[in-house]
C-alpha cells in the first residue's frame, strides 16, 4: 500500500522553491495548470537534446527513437483511462481542441434544425461556445440543466429537459468554478433511453479522480495534460470506436491520410485519421512522464491529502467574518470558491500576490455561472497533491489581512 509524504512530494517541483515578491511561492491556482516536477522538465529536454526528429514517417533511428516514445504515450493513455483500444485514443491541443473536434465532425454529420443539445450551468466557456455555434448553424437548440444554491444540477429539471429530440448531453465532470463533481453515470444513464451521446469534459477530473471510460461508458471524453502534471499545448480525446470511424475527418493534411489524389482522398486508419500535421511531439512524450508520476505516486493516496486539504479549507474559510463559500456540493474535488463581503475578488487576488499566494479571481471561464449566482466573481484557491495545511494557513492569515485593509 502506497503512503504519502507530502514534503517528499514538494521536492519533485522545483518552481516550490521560488520567492514570489520576498515570501516563499504558495501557489493555489491548480485548477488553472498545475505545476511540473521535474521528472517531466527532464523528458522535454531528453527529448530535444538526444532524439528530436519528425515521427512516423522516418526511417533513420532518430526518427524510429521519437515515433516509439511519441506512441507509448498513446499506450499510456489508453490504460491511464481504461480505453479498450489505443485507437480510440486521439492526441489534441487539450480540452478545449477535443471538444472542438467532436461539435465540427461529429455535430456537423449528425445535428439537424430542430435537435437538442444539453449541457449544464456550470460548463467552462469551452463547453458552451462550440456548441452555441453548431447550433446557431444548424437551426438545433441548446437546453441548459440549471444549477441549485449549493452548486448542483438540479436533477429533476435534466429529466424535463431530456427528450427524444436530445442529440448530445455535453456534461463537465468536474466543475473548475465550484469544484461539484456531477453524477455522470446517472447522466449516460438517462441519455441511453432516449438514443442520446454524451461528451463528458474531464478538464478537471482527471487529476483529481479514477477515470475509466469504459465503466462510466461516456461516447466522448476530453482531457489536458496541463492540469495533470503535463505540459501544456497537448491534450486527448477518448471516442468509442465505432463513432470516431464513422465521424468525417476534422482537419486536412499531412498523417491522415492514405493516398492523395487530384480526383480526392483516401483518410488514415484510427487515431492518425484526426491528427493531421506534426504534432505537438516533445509535449506528449512528456505527458507519458506525467502520468507514469502519478500513477508511481498513486492518484489515491494523492487524493486522500487532497481531501483533507479540502476539508481542513473549507474549516478554516468558514470562519471567516463575511466569508461565503460558493459551491458546497457533497461530492468536490479539492478547491474553494469564495466571496467576501465589501471586498472586490481582485483586490483580494492583488494583496494575497503581494504575500506570494497565488489564487485566480473572476469568473473562470465559466460566465453564465457566475451569473446565476449574481456575483461579480469568486476568489478560488484550488489544491494539488503539493499543497499543505500550513499553505492554507497562510492563505487564511492574508485574507484576514485583506478584510483589515479593504472591508
Ligand atoms: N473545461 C474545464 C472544466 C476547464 O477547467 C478547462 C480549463 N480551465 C477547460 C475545459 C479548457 O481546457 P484547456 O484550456 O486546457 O483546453
């Protein structure tokens, strides 16, 4: 059984070595990108420095050396999140590009005037606006499953909603605003008795959470390195098999194709298909580092301390004269949203900074959120597996200095 040393831990990262304005780096802005141990700086540099060459299609070794470690990435992934094949496995910009990718060939083929697309109050802009254009397109509808006091979807609402004309139901799995984690299971379940996919975006569950696609049985899963460890600029879309042979082909050029004619085309087998151009090599390669990491380190044991960081947060927060956590799910992944009163998020960010705590501010991506609470924005410290409790003390302390100043 796996244990967990969290100063151990901190060591692997050497950016939680840095000052930050004379006062050690508390950085709490994980839901944002985490930090990188060192373990994947060092596979970005192995790479450049011992066998960068263009994969695929190369004969000579170095080209032979890159295309071996750019496809193990692919193994990784497709048994990181429980695939059945590495071919459902398609590599991306991250999330963002997954969801994209999904709405242009798969929406254009198969959303028609008059369909419904579902999605929740709680979506990051990347999960609205691909789905706001298809539908401006295509004459279809989007439906919104809203969001109660406590940050939940509102179940009884989603089965109103959900009906026959239901094309799509594209569902964040965890909130990067609130930290809920939403029932997905239950979701496909309802979505398979009206013929409906479901497109789950695990932005910000997949560091946090086991993901196995087959088990929750999603059509689509979406997901960025960055959160995970990983570099940023690489990401991956999981699709069930037979849907990603039957999607059209999303951006031309080199890789994935077959043969190119004047008279037309022929496209590459699975994953090359969707994957035109050089990729992003060096960053996949690292992302296999990032989770062989985790993995090594143990997402459980991982999580337990996140929890409790959780919990010891969420403890301390409430105390706070004027405090209000917005988002108290049952089910949350480690990160708090909060308001103070009389105190503009901003300036909380701004004095926190000058202390060398690092949190986000506003409305993350997710406006219509934030809206529905009827708040400029929240303060949002959100954990990794680095955090500790003497952190979160420190973020106490600066917020008390904060409502001394500024209240
Ligand atoms: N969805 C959620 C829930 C997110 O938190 C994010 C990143 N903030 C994204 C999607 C988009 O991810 P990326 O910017 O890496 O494409």
């Amino acid at each position: 059984k796996k244990t967990f040393d969290v100063q151990s831990f901190r060591e692997q990262f050497p950016i939680l070595k840095r000052q930050v304005k004379g006062y050690p780096l508390i950085y709490l802005d994980n839901a944002a990108t985490s930090q990188k141990p060192q373990v994947v700086i060092d596979a970005l540099v192995n790479y450049y420095s011992g066998f960068n060459a263009n994969i695929h299609r190369g004969i000579h070794s170095l080209a032979e050396e890159a295309t071996a470690a750019f496809e193990a990435t692919r193994d990784t992934v497709k048994d990181f999140i429980n695939a059945s094949s590495r071919e459902e496995i398609i590599f991306t910009r991250g999330t963002t590009e997954g969801i994209n990718l999904v709405a242009a060939t798969w929406g254009r083929a198969n959303v028609k005037a008059g369909d419904e697309i579902i999605i929740t109050n709680m979506e990051h802009h990347s999960n609205i606006v691909p789905w706001q254009l298809l539908c401006e397109e295509k004459g279809a509808v989007l439906k919104v499953i809203p969001v109660d006091d406590n940050g939940e979807l509102i179940w009884e609402e989603f089965l109103k909603l959900i009906s026959p004309k239901t094309k799509l139901i594209s569902v964040v799995h965890v909130s990067n605003a609130l930290g809920t984690v939403n029932p997905v299971k239950n979701i496909i379940a309802e979505a398979r008795k009206v013929g409906a996919l479901v497109m789950v975006d695990g932005a910000q569950s997949t560091v946090h959470l086991d993901i196995d696609v087959q088990d929750m049985d999603c059509d689509f899963f979406a997901f960025s390195s960055h959160k995970l460890y990983g570099p940023t600029g690489i990401g991956v879309l999981y699709g069930k098999r037979d849907l990603l042979l039957a999607m059209p082909v999303y951006q031309g050029g080199g890789e994935m194709i077959k043969e190119v004619k004047y008279t037309g085309t022929t496209f590459n087998d699975l994953p090359y298909k969707y994957e035109a151009g050089t990729p992003n090599i060096a960053d996949t390669i690292a992302l296999k580092t990032a989770i062989d990491f985790v993995n090594e380190t143990g997402k459980d044991v991982m999580r337990r301390h996140e929890d409790e960081l959780l919990d010891y947060a969420t403890e301390q927060l409430q105390q706070i004269p004027g405090l209000k956590i917005i988002g108290q799910a049952k089910e949350k992944v480690s990160l708090v949203s909060f308001i103070i009163d009389k105190l503009h998020p901003q300036d909380i960010a701004i004095l926190l900074d000058n202390r060398g705590i690092a949190v986000r501010t506003g409305h993350h991506c997710a406006q219509p959120l934030i809206d529905r609470f009827c708040i400029p924005g929240t303060t949002r410290a959100s954990f990794a597996a680095y955090n500790t409790t003497e952190e979160i003390d420190e973020l106490v302390k600066g917020l008390h200095r904060a409502i001394k100043l500024l209240a």
